[in-house]
C-alpha cells in the first residue's frame, strides 16, 4: 500500500512538474504563492451532459458551465464541431487517470484550438470520476484534451503553490469503464509514455439528456 501511495505521489509530482506560475507572486522564499480560493467551494452544478462512446463502453458525463463557464464552453464548442469522434484516450496511468482528446490513431496529433484560462481556482477537487481539462506546462494552456480521475487526486488541485488542473464535470455512470480503460496494458510510442497497448478509441461524444435530480 505504502509503494502504491509512492508511486501515485511520484506520478502527481510528475504531472505538475514544470508549471508556471502565471497571475501569481513568489514569497519570500522565493516559492510561488496563489491568492487563495475566495469563499466556500461551491456545489458542482450539472447543466450539460454528454455520452461518451469509447472501443470500451459509454461513459455519461456531465459539465458545470456555472460555474466554470470557459471550460464548459470550450468542451461543448468541441463537441458540437465533432472534433473528438475518432480521436483516442492516448494516456492511461494506472490508479491515476485516463486521458484523451488529443490525437487520432497512431498517435496522430491533432491540434485544438486557442488555449482557455484555468479555472482550477473555482475550487473543485480531483476526486475520483471528475472530469478535467488536461493542459501544458503554462497555467492557461489547456485546449481540447481532458482527463478523468480514476481515484482522489487531490496532489492536482488549485493551491498556493500550483494553478492546479481545472475540474469542471464529473462522470455520471459507466465508471465502470473508466476503470476498465484505467487497467489496460500500456507502452510507449516514440516520446509518448502510458499509450493503451491496443487503443482505445471515442468513437465520439455526443450532447444527451441530464438525469432528473429530485430536491
């Protein structure tokens, strides 16, 4: 359990390595500081969902354009111009996340478009299902990839010393295929670390009605 924990924190430093600080001010130590998140987190509010049929199953997904409008906007501008049908969940990390959106067979890339601002700072925590925008090195570079967390990831959230990985959906059924792309045998492709053995395709998302949720 202790080397699990390890590796999963190695694999998070990993992740966050390199990143800039952009909007942020270094401390005396000469440590990145991020203004904190103002006022309580606010509750995940599903007003978009979408069916994510993949090689492996569909996965429900839903989205909060509430309150992080620009990622949610972005996500359904993708959609609706059908940019990831075809394209393939290309990183697998075991106990960690899958993720997608971003190259075609034989890891293809295929380019998205402008880069958003990261709205890691609204305050939702990687827990396992959310649904987050995938980005480079720099705070707002995130353009069309995106992530599911397979298990808590707090180590990828917002805080003074990261602008995190922005959450702004969650899955809401077929987690358990998620789980079974999380456990697919991996390899690497050229510069490409985590690539699915056998891949892994979106066949493609599609807009679909969000489940009724009783007060």
């Amino acid at each position: 359990m202790k080397k699990q924990l390890r590796g999963k924190l190695v694999l998070g430093a990993l992740l966050l390595l390199g990143l800039s600080g952009c909007g942020s001010e270094a401390g005396s130590n000469g440590v990145i500081v991020n203004p904190p998140v103002t006022g309580p987190v606010p509750d995940m509010s599903i007003d978009a969902c979408f069916t994510m049929t993949t090689s492996l199953g569909e996965v429900g997904l839903g989205i909060d354009s509430r309150h992080t409008p620009q990622s949610a906007a972005n996500f359904i501008g993708y959609v609706d111009a059908k940019f990831y049908d075809g394209t393939l969940i290309h990183r697998v990390i075991h106990n960690f996340i899958i993720q997608g959106g971003g190259f075609t067979s034989g890891m293809v890339p295929k380019p998205g478009g402008a880069p958003i601002s990261n709205e890691a700072s609204v305050g939702f925590s990687n827990l396992r299902g959310t649904l987050a925008m995938a980005r480079g090195r720099q705070s707002d570079s995130a353009t069309s990839q995106f992530f599911i967390n397979i298990l808590d990831n707090p180590q990828l959230d917002y805080s003074a010393s990261s602008p995190g990985y922005a959450v702004f959906g969650k899955v809401l059924f077929g987690m358990e295929v998620v789980d079974q792309i999380g456990i697919v045998a991996t390899t690497r492709v050229g510069e490409y670390s985590d690539f699915p053995l056998e891949e892994v395709v979106i066949e493609r998302i599609a807009p679909s009605e969000c489940p009724i949720v009783e007060d």
